[in-house]
C-alpha cells in the first residue's frame, strides 16, 4: 500500500482450550500489539465458528488493553465459500472495516492493499500561504 513506511508484525494464532501457562505465554507476545495503528484481525471465512474466533480474540485484546486500536478484519479463504465474491465492506462514515479475499489464490489481495491505504493515510490538506519578501526568512521552516 502507498501509506509510506510501515511496520507488519504478526502475532500467534488463536487456538482454544489451550493450557492456561501457554494462553498467559501467548498473551505476553501480544503486548507488542498495543502499540499498533491498525490491527489486521485475519479470520477464516470457511470456518463454521466465525463469530466464536472473532469473540475470542477480541475477548484476549480487552484482556490486554487493546480493544480499543483499530482493526480491519480480514476474512480469507472465500476461496471455500460457494459463490463468494472478493469486496470491501465499509462502515457509515465509508471506512473500510472488512475485507473478503482468498491469500491461497490471490483474489482480493488488491483490495486488501486499498483497504489498508484508505486506512493508513492521513487527511492530507493542502493550503496556499503568501509570504511578503520581508518574511522570507519563514520559508525554510515549511520546508
């Protein structure tokens, strides 16, 4: 995505009805995920257990404060659905909040990229400022 430097760092899976230790051992990894801009929450579309996987790692991110970042979820393997097209679902504001894409065979992908540009770029804003000749001093700071 055009968003300039960018850092990706991925985090364990979730498994359930893992030992206790091993869930307390995992959790400690996702600390790093605290200070993210955005989350990209991936999740298997094909999966019967959907919504149960989405809830239990959003239930490990409030546990680790960090519930509140946001995230883009990331629905792959439409590939395993019947007659799933790749799209961008988007919020009221237009904000892309999901996205349905195949890694294995790479439909999609492209729109994954969009999301994450729309997501990642700040407002841009662009203003015209006159200086008169006395303040050209001024310039270099703008620079």
């Amino acid at each position: 995505p055009d968003v300039g430097e960018t850092v990706l760092a991925d985090t364990v899976g979730f498994i359930r009805h893992l030992p206790h230790d091993l869930v307390a051992a995992f959790k400690a990894t996702l600390q790093e995920t605290r200070q993210a801009t955005l989350l990209l929450h991936v999740i298997d579309a094909a999966d019967v257990r959907v919504q149960e996987n989405i809830d239990a790692v959003n239930t490990v991110l409030a546990e680790i404060e960090a519930d509140e970042i946001p995230a883009l979820l990331v629905m792959n393997k439409i590939d395993m659905l019947d007659d799933f097209e790749p799209r961008i679902d988007r919020d009221d504001e237009n904000k892309p909040i999901r996205v349905w894409l195949s890694a294995q065979t790479g439909v999609g992908v492209p729109l994954l990229f969009q999301a994450l540009t729309e997501r990642l770029s700040g407002e841009v804003a662009q203003h015209t400022l006159r200086l008169p000749p006395k303040e050209g001093r001024l310039r270099s700071r703008f620079y």
